[in-house]
C-alpha cells in the first residue's frame, strides 16, 4: 500500500509536469503562429512620393510599388523625357499624376512613355513645346517595356506641334493591350501625322481592346496635304489584324487637318456615341473588316461643303443609329459614302465593299446624303495604272430602315458614279420626291411631320413602324439615345419616341477633363492710334491679338520688317486720305509668323523692289499663317507674297484692293515634292486690280495624286489683270497646277501678253468662268492631268 501511493505521489507530480510542458508548448505554438500570421498578412505600405525634378521623379519610378502615388510638383516641368514604368495591380495601380489639376505643365522638348502593368498617369498639361520622340504619349518604351492595362486620363495636350510642320509625329501612340485614354482634352496638332495611333505590329498588340472615351478632341487646323487625322486605328500593312478598339463617347470639334477624321484600318473595332461637330472630313473605314459605326451624330451647317460622315470600304460593317444635319459635302465627304473598289487591289489601295448594312439611321437636311460607288476612276485610265482604277462596285450592301427628311426638297437623295445593281433598298422613307437616276422602290416617298426636340435635334412626331427585319436585324436593340427597340416599339430612323429627357445634340460638358475651361476668356480688342514709323513698331511689338492699329495719315518710313505673330489689324483713321508705309527693308514689308493674322485696311504699301511685300519665316513656320487686304495698295516689290517650303497660310484674300509694278504676284509655290502638300487652303482674289505684274499674278502648287485633302482652292471674282505677264516664261498668267477647286469667272483679262490664262482641270469640273479677254491668251482646259503617284 506504501508503495502503490508513493507511486501515485509520483505519478501526479510527473502529470503536473507534462501537463505543464504541454502549456508552454501550446503557448509557444501560439506565439510562432501569431508571428507566422503577421508576417503572412499582405501590409498596404502604398506611399504618397512628392517629387520636385526629373532626378526625383525618375527614383521615385525606379522604387516604386503597387498603390504607390508620385505627384508631380506643381510648375513647369521643362525639357523632360519622362519613363514611367512598373508593376501595379488592378484595385491597386501605380499612379503618376499632377500636385494640382491645372498646375503642373510640361513644356519644352518633353514626352511620357510608360510601360509594365496597371499604371494611371492624370492631371498633366502639356504645352508651349513638341516632343523630342516620335511621340508625346506612348504606351511603349522600348520593344521590351510595353504598357498593359494602363490609363492616360484627366491631361491636356495643348498645340504641343512641331516647330517644323513636315516633322512628323504623334501625339498619342497607342501599344500593347486593354489601355485606356479617357477625359482628355486635345487640341491643335499642326504638323504632319495622325494625333492618335493605335499600332497593331506583333502578336503583343492585336486583340487589343483599348479604350478612347470620353475624351474632348478639340481643333486640328487643315494641314494643307495628307497625313493629319485625329485618329488612325493600324495602319495598310497590318489592315487585317484583329484590333478591337473601342472609340466611344468623344467630342470631335472642327477636326479639319484632312478627309479622314478617324482613319479605321483594322478589324472588328467599334466606334459609338461619338460626336462630329463640324469637322472637315469624314469616319473613314480605310482598311479592315467587320466594324460596327452606331449612335454616332455628325453635324454640318449652311456654309462648308466640306464636312461629311461617313465612308465606307472593305467588308461586313454595320452603320446603325447614326443622326447627320446638315451635312452637304460631296463624294468623299458625303454623309455616306460607299466607295468602289480595285480589282484584286493591294492592302494599300482599296478593297471592293461587300456585305455591309446601313439601317436606321437619320439625315436631317442633308445635300444628297446617298452617294454610291464614288471614286470611280474608269474616265482616268489615260493617266493612271490598271492598279490604281476602281471598278469593283458595292456587292451586297443593304439599306434599310433609313429616314430622310428635309425642310426644302432634296430632290436627289442619292447620287450614283457607277451602277448600283449590288446595293438593296428596303423600307426607307423620304419627305419628298426622288428624281435621282438611282430611284429604287426602297425608297419611299411619304408625308411625315417631325418635331424639334432641341437645337438641330428632330425626330418623327410618330414612330413609324414599317420595319424591315433584315437578317441579324434582332440584334439592333437600342436607338440613338440608348432606348430600347422593341417588336411593339421601334421606328424608321435612328431614334425611338418617346425620347426621355431634353437631350442636346452637343454637350461640351460631358467630354474632356473636371479641371481645364476650354473656352478660354479672350482680352478686350483695343484700338491703339499711332503718328509715327518708331511708335508703329513699338506697339505692333506690345499689341494683343486682335488689336487694331489705327493709322493718322502721313508717309511712314519703315527699314526693318514689321513682324506679325498675332491677329493685328493695321488700319488707316481716314480711308480717303490712306496712311502710306513706304519699305525700304532688306527682304520683306512684313514677316509672317506662326499664328500671325495679318488685315490691312485702306493701306498704301510700297517698297523699292528690292524686297516682297510679305514673306514667311525660311523654315519652322509650325501652325498656320492668314492674310487679308481690303481697299488698298500695293506697289513696288518683287513678289507680293513669297512662302517657304512647309509654311501654309489658311486664308489669302485680296478685296477691292489695287497691286502694281511688282516682279510678280502671289508664289505660293514651295510644296515641290509632289507628296500632296500645298501652301494656302483658299485664295480669293475680288474686285481687285493686277497692273505690270511681270510675272504670274498667282502661282499655287500642289503635286501628287491624293484624295485625302480639301485639294485647295481658287475664288478669283470682278478683278481686272491688265498688262502682265511679259517676263513669265511659260507664257502663262495663273499657275494652278494641281489644285482641285477653281473658280474664276466676270473677271477682265487685257493687254496681257501670254498665250494661256490658266489651265483648268476638267475632270474636277473646273470650267471656263465668263470673263472678259482681250489680248490676253486663252484658258486651256486638260480632262485628266497626269499627276506622280503616291502610294
């Protein structure tokens, strides 16, 4: 019994132990685990980096870290190459943004190019600079550092040109795949290239599905030759790559730089909600297959026929719910326009059209807004090779379910260049007679009143409900505003009443950045009287654009170059007593700059032929340049306007003015290399005065064949060309070589010794006007004038 409890005595003592052991061991496992779970627990250590100069930014990149924010200090940030790179997440990217929206810039020779994943740049302004690249944005570093599912956002680019407008860049280059530009604000690219590019060479960059939205494109200035879209999606040579860019809910504003807006040439993309608003070119779907165009609206006015919609190459694309008004451009610049085709054409060229839908969509006052087969060029084959003639016409093109409508009769909705035996007409209705060539029984006459909604918006008063159920019709389920279209609600047109709401056809509030006033207040015009050549210089040099310099009568004596940056207005107080600057300056009267707006007003100019009257700057002449003369004269120089290679002036016009004993007239004459470029967009010569003018009075040059532009223009009206041309050469007294629309008609042609006036071009309808010659040669009119070929 002794032993049995001395053995239970023991035997407590050793559980006491174990037991104890077992609640440090238990108390040990706790804490190691405890640790484990700390250490295994994902810490935010997102850290806010304030960086105030590109040494400082470039370490902040360097160390930076999924959530991490740099912010850019505000000022200006001045000549910096900018790499943005890194590895963010999706609920957790990598910012680099501005301090203050509206207060860091980037100026100078500056660009951005960033690569890796999950990276948002915002609240940058870039201006007063160019990029020393080939790019001011680029989702691209290098071949090896390409951006995925990175965001441009909330920016500004701002004339961000090049000094030299024949450099060529562009402004956003878009690489790799699922990137974003959205809420941006772009505006006034002057020099050669797209604005925006999205490339599509290697497998890294097709099946894309970028997204531009929401962003506000604001002006292009007409570029004066090829090459200055807004938007080009790939390019010829990898036209049938799969892209899948998205463009939608953008604001094009007067984006003019050339015939194609929005420049498609890849597959499966979708362009939707977009606005045009009186934009000098068209949605061009260059290259590619298999686009969709819908719920976009395309405004025109009463002035310019050169605004347009929608054209159309290639195979199988729907164009449904789109609104036009007022649209009246022609040809290229229609409100849709289906093109021939080449032949077994190159990928360069263009491919016939097949197997594309044009349904409910709305033409609201529109100039013939059906034009078929256009650019057919058989009446050319003298001058161009079989590889450049369109003769494949529309195969299998359907319109149906399409509304026009005009309060003053259009009576050829549709204009045919070739047969149209490939294209269907199903259930459309038109207010008014069709006496066009094409008159199919799909197009159907009716009265129908519309109401207006709001300004340049009309729909039906009632829905009309004769529609054509095409094949994969059932697939167009919304209207232009994104109300449903239903088999008990639905209507010819792009829109289904009831419209909910007051909707506009423009809202600029809802594009672009929350942070930047597009319409930027302008200064008050003042009038500035000057006596003197010295207090005339002085305040040309202080003046604000727009000014007026109100000259007292008297001889002004000038022997430096008046230099004209700014729109300036020099004028004379008294029109019959005229101020009289008298030159007698090296090489020019007056120097034109980039953005110089030049407007003479009952002015006496001369100089001592030992210079012109206006010259531009010998080279970087970045953005455009205009100049106008009104009830004045000219005398004594040796050309009144010489231009240099890359300068374009938009506007040259000459009113009720007199020029006189000058080596020759208007040389606008420098675009030699025969690529489609050309100097002015419109001359307009009226009521106005040639006299011993030894040379040309105009000699305006554009060379090589290309379609992609305005093409120039001619206006000359009531003036009188007396006594010149006897030191031409070539005997001829216009030179207008190239240029596609010219008009010169109850003008006076006397004493002149040439043999040929001009030479028309027939095939561009140009025509002898009615004018008055006497002893002044002929015109000559040439129907298909050789030109170099381009592409």
């Amino acid at each position: 019994m002794e032993i049995n409890a001395v053995k239970s005595k023991s035997n407590f003592k050793n559980f006491k132990k174990v037991k104890n052991s077992i609640r440090i061991l238990s108390l040990v496992i706790l804490l190691f685990t405890s640790n484990l779970m700390v250490f295994a627990t994902p810490v935010n250590s997102a850290k806010d980096i304030k960086v105030k100069n590109i040494v400082e930014l470039n370490k902040a990149v360097k160390n930076s870290t999924a959530g991490d924010q740099i912010i850019l200090a505000n000022g200006i940030w001045k000549d910096v190459q900018i790499r943005f790179y890194g590895t963010g997440t999706k609920e957790n990217p990598i910012v680099l943004r501005g301090e203050t929206p509206g207060k860091v810039f980037i100026e100078g020779a500056s660009d951005l190019k960033f690569g890796g994943n999950y990276l948002t740049v915002r609240d940058l302004h870039f201006r007063n600079g160019y990029t020393p690249s080939s790019s001011v944005v680029s989702f691209k570093i290098d071949n090896n550092t390409i951006a995925n599912n990175c965001k441009f956002t909330q920016c500004v680019i701002e004339e961000f040109t090049q000094p030299d407008r024949d450099v060529s860049d562009h402004w956003i280059e878009f690489w790799g795949r699922h990137n974003e530009l959205s809420d941006s604000y772009i505006t006034g690219k002057s020099n050669f290239g797209p604005t925006l590019r999205v490339f599509l060479d290697g497998n890294e960059n097709i099946y894309n599905y970028h997204q531009i939205v929401n962003n506000y494109f604001g002006p292009r200035p007409r570029k004066g030759g090829p090459h200055g879209e807004t938007i080009q999606v790939g390019d010829s040579e990898t036209s049938m790559a799969p892209s899948h860019t998205n463009v939608y809910n953008n604001l094009f504003d007067q984006c003019n730089g050339e015939v194609e807006v929005i420049s498609n040439k890849s597959n499966f993309n979708e362009y939707r909600n977009n606005v045009f608003l009186e934009s000098e070119g068209s949605l061009v779907i260059r290259h590619g297959n298999y686009n969709v165009v819908d719920g976009n609206i395309f405004i025109g006015n009463d002035k310019s026929n050169q605004i347009g919609g929608i054209r159309v190459v290639n195979t199988g694309h729907w164009i449904t719910n789109n609104y036009f008004y007022k649209i009246r451009g022609e040809a290229f610049r229609s409100a849709i326009s289906i093109m021939n085709g080449i032949p077994k054409s190159s990928l360069n060229r263009y491919n016939q059209v097949t197997d594309v839908v044009v349904a409910h969509n709305s033409f609201i006052d529109c100039e013939s807004p059906w034009q078929l087969s256009v650019g057919s060029n058989v009446s050319q084959s003298a001058v161009l090779p079989k590889s450049e003639i369109r003769s494949a016409r529309p195969e299998r093109v359907l319109f149906a379910n399409n509304l026009i409508y005009n309060e003053l009769p259009d009576t050829h909705p549709i204009v045919n260049y070739d047969k149209v035996d490939g294209v269907t007409f199903k259930n459309n209705f038109i207010n008014n007679v069709n006496n066009s060539e094409v008159k199919p029984a799909g197009l159907i006459t009716t009265n129908f009143g519309v109401t207006k909604v709001s300004d340049g918006l009309f729909t039906l008063k009632e829905n009309n409900r004769e529609v054509y159920h095409g094949f994969d019709f059932e697939n167009i389920t919304k209207d232009l505003f994104g109300n449903g279209r239903t088999e008990t609600n639905n209507s010819i047109g792009a829109i289904v009443n009831p419209i909910k709401g007051n909707p506009l056809l423009v809202d600029r509030s809802k594009y672009g950045t929350n942070w930047y006033e597009v319409n930027q207040p302008k200064a008050p015009a003042n009038k500035i009287a000057v006596s003197t050549a010295a207090e005339l210089v002085r305040q040309l040099a202080k003046a604000n654009s727009g000014d007026v310099i109100l000259l007292k009568s008297g001889t002004y004596h000038l022997k430096s170059s008046l230099p004209v940056n700014k729109q300036i207005t020099i004028a004379s107080i008294n029109s019959k007593n005229k101020a009289k600057l008298v030159f007698s300056s090296e090489k020019t009267a007056f120097e034109m700059q980039p953005k110089g707006h030049l407007i003479l007003k009952n002015i006496v100019l001369t100089g001592n032929k030992a210079q012109n009257a206006f010259t531009t700057l010998d080279q970087l002449m970045s953005k455009a340049y205009d100049i106008s003369i009104e009830n004045s004269e000219i005398s004594n120089f040796k050309s009144v306007l010489e231009v240099s290679k890359g300068s374009f002036a938009d506007n040259i016009s000459l009113l009720n003015s007199k020029i006189s004993n000058c080596e020759n007239g208007f040389m606008l004459n420098k675009e030699k290399n025969d690529g489609g470029d050309y100097n002015a967009e419109f001359v307009t010569f009226t009521n106005s005065k040639f006299d011993h003018i030894g040379g040309v009075i105009l000699d305006y040059y554009r060379g090589g064949y290309d379609e992609s532009t305005i093409g120039g223009n001619i206006k000359m009206e009531g003036n009188t060309i007396i006594n010149s041309g006897k030191a031409q050469p070539e005997n001829i007294l216009i030179k207008n070589r190239g240029i596609v629309n010219v008009s010169i008609t109850n003008n006076v042609f006397k004493n002149n010794p040439v043999k040929t006036i001009a030479v028309l071009w027939g095939e561009k309808g140009q025509t002898p006007g009615k004018n008055t010659i006497e002893d002044s040669g002929e015109f000559k009119v040439v129907q298909n004038l050789e030109m170099k070929l381009m592409y």
